[in-house]
C-alpha cells in the first residue's frame, strides 16, 4: 500500500509555472505507475500526465509541451513541471498510484488505486 502526499500548488499568473511534488510512502515505490489528475468545479476528473514503472510518459492534447511528469524512485517522488500555464489549467490536481500493470491503462481514474488529498492551482489572467 502506498500513500500519496502532494504540495506545491498556489496562485500565478497566466503564462507562469509552477512544480507540483508527489510524496509517496511505502517501501515498492518503484513497483507503481504513477498519474496525475486535476478536478475543476463541476468538472469530471480528467488525465493529465502519468509516468510508468519504466519511465514511459503520457500526456494528453490539452498539457503536451506545457507540463513534464518525471519521477525520483530513490525518493520515493513524482514531480509535473507546469509551464505557460492557462486559466483553464484552475483546478485541484491529484497524484495517483497504480501497481496494476496492465498495458494502456493510464489515463482513466479508474486505472489507479491510490490518491492523495490534492493541491489547489490557479491561474489568473
């Protein structure tokens, strides 16, 4: 089991960035693929970048080229870089965890087992 701490969100300006961290307990770190998500209000949950047990990265339209998941196993850490950020990137964003390794299974909420609590971004403009 694993459980998931995020931090590093808060207030910027339209076309800032910011880092958002994942920290991650348990002792298989390196077992999981790991997700990122964000929620705005009103809004269904929607993908926003993961990061496989084998440093594979996905990332949908909305966020390629703006945002960077990356990950350090030895400190238990998964970090999206956030850059030329939009209005519309205003949302909670969660860290999720999955040890599931079933191929192409990584954009959905369903995917992933574990969640951390979320940190509020946003982007004024």
């Amino acid at each position: 089991q694993v459980q998931l701490v995020e931090s590093g969100g808060g207030l910027v300006q339209a076309g800032g960035s910011l880092r958002l961290s994942c920290a991650a307990s348990g002792r298989t770190f390196s077992n999981y693929d790991m997700g990122w998500f964000r929620q705005a209000p009103g809004k269904e949950r929607e993908f926003v970048a993961a990061i496989t047990r084998t440093t594979s990265t996905y990332y949908p339209d909305s966020v390629e080229g703006r945002f960077t998941i990356s990950r350090d196993n030895g400190k238990k850490m998964v970090y999206l870089q956030m850059n030329s950020l939009k209005p519309e990137d205003t949302a909670v964003y969660y860290c999720a965890a999955t040890r599931n390794d079933r191929p192409n299974t990584y954009s959905a909420p369903s995917d992933y087992d574990y969640w951390g609590q979320g940190t509020q971004v946003t982007v004024s403009s």
